[in-house]
C-alpha cells in the first residue's frame, strides 16, 4: 500500500511539474505572438507616441524624460539615464495639445503639411523622412481634432496626427 502511495504522490508531482511548465510555455508562446506580430508592435507603438509626458528640467534649462524619483533626486534620460538633484530641477507635464515638445514623421517618405487643418488646405511643404536617416523634428505648437500645428522655420503648418508621432524631446 505505501508503495501505491508513494508512485501516486510521484505521478501527481511529475503531473503538477508538466503543468507548470505547460504554463510557462504558453506564457512564453504569447509574448513570442505579440513580438512576431507587426500589427501588435504597430498598437505599441502608436501607444509609446502618447500626446503628453513629463519633463524634468534642469535649471540650466535641458530637458530630460522623467523616468523616476526619490526622496532626493529625479532619473530622468534623453539617450542616456542620469540622476539629478532635486534642488537642481523641476517637473513638469508636458502635452500636445499645450503646444509643447516635437513631431515626426513615422515613416520613411513624404508627408504634405497645410496652411490649416484640412487636406483641403494649400500645401505649405512637405514634411520628409528619408530612409537611413534620422527623421526630421518639427516644433508642436498645439493638437486639435486629429491635427499637430507645427512651425517648419518660422512657417505654421498642420499635419494629420496619423502620419506623425508626438514626443516632448527631441533626442535624435
């Protein structure tokens, strides 16, 4: 009888072990799905272009992405993650919509800007992003309806917000 017991407390420990790792493996199996899947990365990515962020700014005037804080210091990056003092910096939200940080085109190719908010509009420029090469960063004065007002030099434009993201810094 103790033998039976024993190679049933065995059974139901192998059993127990193959189920844990069948879970493991599906866990696994999913996040292998989203990576291999463009339209999920596509989903990310248009949620990494969020329309506002919070900005450290150094009182020598740069400003960093807030990352964290302390009792004492905010870590904060542009390509590279640092710490500051707290006494050295402030934060503050940064948003679109506010007229505050860039634009880019997310894709390679060419974008029309217009003289307003409407496909309709005259063409003030095209807006190009080159394969190969950094994407070029226009200054958001403002989000509207599905439209960035930006400023090409001293030129408004508007773009349609599909074509382009939004980050409060430029760090290309």
């Amino acid at each position: 009888m103790k033998r039976r017991n024993s190679i049933i407390l065995i059974a139901l420990i192998i059993i127990g072990l193959i189920a844990i790792a069948f879970v493991q493996f599906q866990n696994n199996s999913k996040v292998s799905d989203i990576i291999s899947d463009e339209a999920k990365w596509d989903a990310l990515d248009s949620l990494s272009a969020a329309a506002q962020m919070k900005v450290v700014i150094l009182h020598d005037g740069t400003i960093a992405r807030y990352v964290s804080e302390d009792e004492d210091t905010y870590t904060c990056s542009i390509q590279d993650t640092f710490t500051v003092s707290k006494e050295a910096a402030r934060v503050e939200l940064w948003s679109a919509s506010e007229g505050k940080g860039i634009v880019y085109l997310k894709e390679t190719g060419a974008r029309p800007s217009y003289s307003e908010p409407d496909t309709v509009a005259s063409i003030v420029l095209d807006l190009v992003y080159e394969e190969g090469c950094v994407p070029e960063t226009y200054t958001c004065l403002g989000l509207n309806d599905g439209w960035y007002k930006i400023v090409m030099g001293d030129t408004p434009a508007y773009i349609e917000a599909q074509y382009v993201n939004w980050d409060a810094i430029d760090s290309f």
